[in-house]
C-alpha cells in the first residue's frame, strides 16, 4: 500500500513539474509575443534643411535623422520632417508651421519629437556673413522668437499629451552665409532657446557646443556633412536614450 502511494506520490511531482514547465514556456512566449508586437517609439525629427539633410550625399542614409535611427534601432521609428528653408518664426519668409510636413508631423502623432530650427531665422542683411547684403531680414521678428517655440511645442503636446519634446541648441556656423550668422545664433538666439525650454519644461539638447570647433565639417559654412550629421545624431541619441527610450531599449 505504501509502495503504491508512493508511486502515486511520485508520478504527481512529476506530472506538477511537467506543467510548471509547460507554464514557464508559455508565459516566455506570451512576453516575447507581446514585445514583438509592442509599438516602436515614434520620433519625429523636425527642423530645416539642416534636419533635411542638405548638401549631404545620399541624404537618405547620411542626414542625422537616417543615422539616428541605426543607432537606435529596431524599437524606434524615426522619420525625417525637415523641410529646407523654413523657419521656426511665424513671420520667416517660410514659416515651418504652414508646410505639409508639419500636419504630417502632427499626424505622427510622435511619442518623442526632435526640433532643430534656428538657421533661416537668424537671416538678416548687412550681419558680416557670406552673400548677406540681401539676405532677408527674418531676424527683425526676434520678439516673436520664443513665443512661436512655445507654440509649436504646445501643438505636439496636443498631438500627443505623453509625448516628450526636445529643442535643439542650433549648430554652429564658420562664420554663416546667407544672412544666417554664428554670432546671432550664439548671443540672442541660444538664450531664448534655452528660456523657451525652460516655460515649457522640455530637455535641451546642445548641438552647437557638439560641433564647435569643427569648421571642417560644414563645406558652406552652414550645413554639416555626414561627417557632421553623424555628430548630431551620436548627441541627440544620447540624450534620447537618456530621457525618452522605453525600459528594454536602454
């Protein structure tokens, strides 16, 4: 009789460790499904032409948005809204805020967003820079500068009220061309950036300190080549992985 109970005994621990098995499998299966089938972080990189791409051979894998989304892989979706020319003030002469890419960038709906806007919008004539005698004058609406940044981050906040925002300090220039000066950026523009950020509780990520001192890696004096971009994207990655990515990316 014992022996029978024991054998009963026996074939029960064995039958129990078999299903606690058949149970661990299980829920590995079920974690790694799920991980498989949870979203990537949506990240929008939007900005001018230096976002764009400009000047960069083969923009399409060489432009900081295309090398940012090697470095950060496969749990990320990031996609390139930069528009050439724009600026981020309303009264520019081409105010990124009535773009198609804009609405599509909002339409994103991105969980992370990516602003680097500065360039177009220190253009005024007579500033010392390359080709500047009749450059527009979009830096007369300064005043404006902070309120419009504020905005636009509100409107992708209304987008998506979980998403995280970043501003970017602009890159240099060596010493700018167009109207666009290095001097305008770095006295009156940098610290209403940072003011910006500050109203609107947002991270600054600093791509002018990054590629100071690089005058090198931007052939016109303004657009960084993929020598440059890969520069702002190791940054920006940085800080992203830092403040934005999702636990099992880090």
């Amino acid at each position: 009789m014992n022996q029978l109970l024991k054998q009963y005994y026996d074939s029960d621990m064995k039958l129990s460790k078999i299903i606690q098995q058949i149970c661990r499998a299980g829920l590995l299966f079920l974690v790694s499904l799920a991980s498989a089938l949870a979203s990537p972080v949506r990240v929008a990189c939007v900005g001018d032409s230096i976002t764009w791409g400009a000047g960069i051979s083969n923009r399409q894998y060489n432009s900081y948005p295309a090398q940012l989304a090697v470095r950060l892989g496969t749990n990320w979706d990031v996609r390139n809204f930069g528009v050439s020319g724009t600026t981020l003030l309303r009264q520019g002469d081409r105010p990124y805020v009535r773009q198609a890419a804009y609405t599509r960038a909002l339409a994103f709906k991105p969980d992370v967003v990516v602003i680097d806007f500065g360039a177009n919008d220190s253009k005024h004539p007579g500033d010392g820079s390359l080709d500047a005698d009749k450059a527009i004058n979009n830096w007369q609406y300064k005043t404006n500068f902070v309120h419009d940044y504020e905005e636009m981050i509100a409107a992708f906040r209304q987008a998506n009220p979980r998403a995280r925002i970043f501003i970017c300090l602009p890159t240099p220039d060596y010493p700018g061309r167009w109207g666009i000066n290095d001097k305008t950026i770095r006295v009156d523009m940098i610290p209403m950036i940072r003011q910006a950020a500050k109203e609107s509780d947002v991270v600054v990520i600093d791509l002018y300190t990054a590629l100071s001192g690089k005058a090198g890696l931007f052939p016109d004096t303004v657009h960084p080549d993929a020598t440059g971009a890969r520069l702002m994207a190791v940054t920006v990655c940085r800080v992203l992985i830092e403040h934005a990515a999702p636990v099992d990316a880090k």
